[in-house]
C-alpha cells in the first residue's frame, strides 16, 4: 500500500508587500534583497487573517482537486510554527470549519520542515492502514512576529498556506520520506520567547526572529546535500532520474547551491521564492501546487521534495506523481 497525492492547493494572502516598498520601510534596496535571496516580492496576512483562515483556503483547493469533499478525509495534519492560539491546535480549528467531525487533527511545529514532517506522518498512516485520505498543509502568518526595523530579517519572510491531498493506493506515489533534526544549532535560527518561558522576550523588545544568517546558510546548504543523497541512496537511483526538485523556498542562493551539489540544472529546479519569499512551512506545497496547475508536473513525475528550518529541522520525501 502506498500514499499518493490526489490533490494540492494553495493559497496566498491579497496584500502584496515589495521591495519597492521596503524601501520605504528599512535601509534596503530592491536589488540588495534580489541579489542576496531573489525575492522580489511576498505576501502578507491582513488584519485579523489567521493562519487558520490560509489554511482553510488551501485546503478546500486540494479537495477540489481531488475531487472529494471534507467529509471523505479521516485525518488532518497541520505543520505550523504560527498557530492561531496555543490551543486548541491549528487543525483542530480547520476541523471545526470543514466540519468532520471525530477524525484525528494534529498540529505540528518543526519550523520550515513543518510540511515535510507531516508528509511523513500521514503516509506512515496510510501504509499501516489506519487512514486512507488524509490532508496535510503547511501554513503560515510569519509576518506576525518579524521585526520590521530589521533588514537582515524583514526582507526575507512572507505568509502563505499550501495543501495537499494524501489517499491510498496500489501504485507508487509517495517512495520514502527522511526526517531529521540536531538541537545543537537552536541558537542559530529561533524564536526567543514561549509560553513556559512566560514571554519575557516581550519587555527587551527581542521577541522576533533572531537569524545568524551566514551561519544558517552553511549549514543548511550542506545539509540538504547529505538528505538529498540520503534519499536517492535509499531509494537505489540517481540525480539523473530526478525530474524536478522542490526544495524549500528560502533563499535563491541556498537553492542554487543545493542544486548544484545535485548536479541538477536550474530548469528542473520549481522556484517561486520570488513571488512570497520564505513562508515556512508553507514554501514548499505551494511550490508544488504552483507546478502542478501550471503544467510542469505531470503525472508519472519522479519528484525530491525537502526542507530545512529552525531547530535545526530538516527532511525529504521522493514522490512519484
């Protein structure tokens, strides 16, 4: 038994914030942040939009596309580091919305890995049978926390929620997934406050996204290297049979040197960080759905997806479309 996509989606929030008007903001420049992470513009959650609300979106996207209705899913697995309230979780109120009762809502915080975790956890769920048809979105209102006086930080984040439609079947779909993680780089991307730490982070004015960024970018370039090669390994195949890959969309400069320690050309490469920036969690279902409906993907695609973040979090999944 195996777990194959049925359906994705996305979904991006109206405000569309450039650099132009960053410009305005910080002591930056449109080709100072283009030069340094390729974004050229990212999305931003209005007033009272929730993460919850992206997700809903999203997720009624992927149900459309998989022509199925929310009573047909009998598992939610939502990966986000900025959920709507500490509790109930994020999916339990996507639940609420969708209206299925009773079936299994979990929420899951591994930073930008967040989608790629609960990849691997729903298709754990299928191929032992105790699930069939499960959704899996990665979201985020990033924006929420993010020091907007700080141009190392502001320039580089965006929301965004994207969703996909896990089902079971006979064919091949989802191969492998791979998740790891090392607690011994938690001081090099964080977020500095939580609730047993009783948000002291509030009175410094520190209690946003703290990034070294040269540091992150080492590790995170060799990293995805080794899971990239993790993964072909395991599955007996080589860079060549790859068609497209779909990493994390969090710097064109990570993605391009990831690319090359693939020896895989930029054409096989889905980017988008362009036009949300990093949205966590959310960067890569909504590169995938962006390559879905645009036409590139097609079905029978063997795909790498992966993904680094916080923590230090990283994973892959190899997907035959």
């Amino acid at each position: 038994m195996y777990s194959r996509i049925a359906g994705t989606g996305r979904y991006l929030p109206e405000k569309v914030l450039t650099n132009f008007d960053l410009e305005k903001m910080v002591d930056t420049s449109d080709q100072w942040i283009r030069e340094r992470s390729g974004i050229e513009r990212r999305h931003i959650a209005a007033e009272g939009e929730t993460t919850c609300d992206l997700c809903e979106a999203a997720a009624r996207q992927a149900l459309e596309a998989a022509n199925l209705t929310p009573a047909d899913i009998d598992m939610i697995v939502v990966g986000t580091t900025t959920p709507d309230q500490v509790f109930p979780n994020v999916a339990c109120l996507l639940q609420e919305r969708l209206g299925n009762r009773g079936v299994p809502a979990i929420g899951l915080e591994a930073a930008c890995s967040g989608f790629i975790y609960g990849m691997s956890v729903a298709d754990k769920f299928i191929r032992t049978g105790a699930a069939k048809k499960v959704l899996v979105i990665g979201a985020e209102t990033l924006s929420r926390f993010i020091d907007w006086t700080d141009r190392s930080t502001c320039v580089l984040f965006g929301d965004g929620a994207g969703a996909v439609v896990l089902e079971a079947a006979e064919s091949e779909g989802i191969l492998s997934t791979h998740i790891h993680a090392d607690g011994y780089y938690k001081d090099l991307l964080y977020f500095p406050s939580g609730v047993s730490k009783g948000f002291d982070d509030l009175k410094s004015g520190r209690d946003f996204v703290q990034m070294k960024g040269n540091e992150v970018f080492k590790v995170a370039v060799n990293t995805l290297g080794r899971i990239a090669t993790e993964t072909l390994e395991a599955n007996n195949i080589s860079q060549e049979d790859i068609d497209w890959l779909i990493p994390h969309q969090a710097n064109i400069r990570i993605i391009e040197a990831t690319a090359r320690k693939l020896k895989m050309p930029m054409e096989r490469v889905i980017l988008t960080v362009q036009d949300h920036g990093n949205t966590s969690s959310a960067s890569v279902p909504m590169a995938l759905d962006t390559a879905v409906r645009d036409g590139r993907i097609k079905r029978g695609d063997l795909i790498l997806l992966e993904a680094f973040g916080g923590g230090f979090t990283w994973g892959s999944a190899l997907i035959r479309y």
